[in-house]
C-alpha cells in the first residue's frame, strides 16, 4: 500500500500559490502519489486530502476568509473564473478570491472522475469536468 507523500501536497500549494504550478501539473502529481480527491474549506481556510488507499490528509492554509466570500452564489461567475485560469489569464490566489467572490464556500475536485464541483452557502453549486 503507497503511503500519502505530504511532502509533495504541501509543496503542490505552495507553488499554486506562488503561481508556479497549474492545475494541470497539480493533479498529475497528486495523481503520482495516489490522492484520488481533495476538498478545500474556503470558510475554514483547510484542504483535506484522500487517498486511494484510505489515508486521510488536513491541512490548514491560514485565516479565514469567511468575511470576503460573498452571500450570494454566482455559477457564471465562477465559470468565468476557471475559464481565465485555464488560459493562464489569472494565478491561483487570484482565482479563490473570485471564486469566493462569486460565493463559493468550499469546492471538491474528484482527480478519478474527472470534475470539480464548487459549492456556495445554500447548496448551490457548479461543476467543471477536466480530463482524466
């Protein structure tokens, strides 16, 4: 059984948010060492990470940001938002701030299937599908 390399988790969100790492590169290296999910709390400011083995990870990112998300769920603009960080337009400490700007509370991004599901405070949500 392959055991959660941390390491390489915390050294993936380190250089997202240094934007030197994309979302792409992030999941195949999750990918390598068998994360098959992740969740980030943006309320809670923690990102937990699953295995395909069952090992569970956490980790907390810093303060909450619960005052700067916004009440209100916008699904076209978080759409928008994974659009321009698709095509490099915006890094990824700018997309969570439009992210929470547009409402989302946490999201989920399912490496095995494919698709991250971004959540705002009503169970309103939006879901993204990238290539397995």
């Amino acid at each position: 059984m392959q055991s959660l390399d941390t390491h390489v988790i915390r050294q993936c969100l380190a250089m997202a948010m240094e934007n030197k790492m994309t979302f792409g590169e992030t999941v195949i290296k999750l990918r390598a060492i068998g994360v098959e999910r992740y969740n980030v709390d943006l309320m809670g400011e923690t990102a937990t990470y699953y295995s395909t083995a069952g090992e569970v990870y956490a980790l907390r990112r810093g303060p909450k940001h619960s005052a700067s998300i916004a009440e209100d769920f916008s699904d076209t603009e978080v759409a928008q938002a994974v659009k321009e960080i698709k095509i490099k337009q915006i890094g990824y400490p700018e997309f969570l701030q439009r992210i929470m700007d547009a409402g989302t509370v946490s999201y989920a991004v399912f490496l095995t299937g494919g698709r991250a599901i971004y959540f705002g405070r009503r169970g309103d949500y939006h879901i993204e599908e990238f290539p397995r």
